[in-house]
C-alpha cells in the first residue's frame, strides 16, 4: 500500500441541488453514456420522462436537483419505489 494515501483525508462531499452539470458530468450521476445521456435530455427513451435542461446556445446544462427530481419522476412512471 501506498503510505501517502493513507494520510490523505476525503474532502467533504457537499451536494448542491442548484449546481449546474454539463452533459458528461450529469451522465456521470446517472452511471450512462454521454451519448444516452443526450437522449435522455430529448426525450427520445420511450418510457421515460425527459430530463430538464437549459440551453445556452449550443452548450446544455442540466441541474443536480433536476436530475434528482427526474429520477423521482422516472421511478413513478416505471412503477418501481426507492429501495429501504
């Protein structure tokens, strides 16, 4: 093992539901591909609702508490409750 690592201490992780992701960082939180991310964002998924973006010319931004409230939204759309 590294002995540096173990020095090192995490940095809090604060979650700001107003931060602004770009595509590839939002694709991320989901755990898909930037490029399902995209589709996600039109609305072309069948069964599943769009995600909530701004547009700034040809640049996409999607907020983390839009994308928490899109995956509160997807889940009483397929059915399914948070696991407990």
């Amino acid at each position: 093992m590294n002995p540096v690592a173990w020095d090192k201490q995490a940095e809090p992780v604060t979650v700001d539901p107003n931060e602004i992701l770009t595509v590839q960082q939002a694709a991320r939180v989901l755990q898909v591909s930037y490029s399902h991310m995209l589709r996600l964002i039109r609305g072309d998924v069948t069964g599943m609702p769009p995600v909530h973006h701004v547009r700034a010319g040809r640049s996409v931004r999607v907020r983390r508490g839009a994308l928490a409230q899109w995956i509160t939204a997807a889940e009483h759309r397929c059915g399914s409750s948070p696991a407990q």
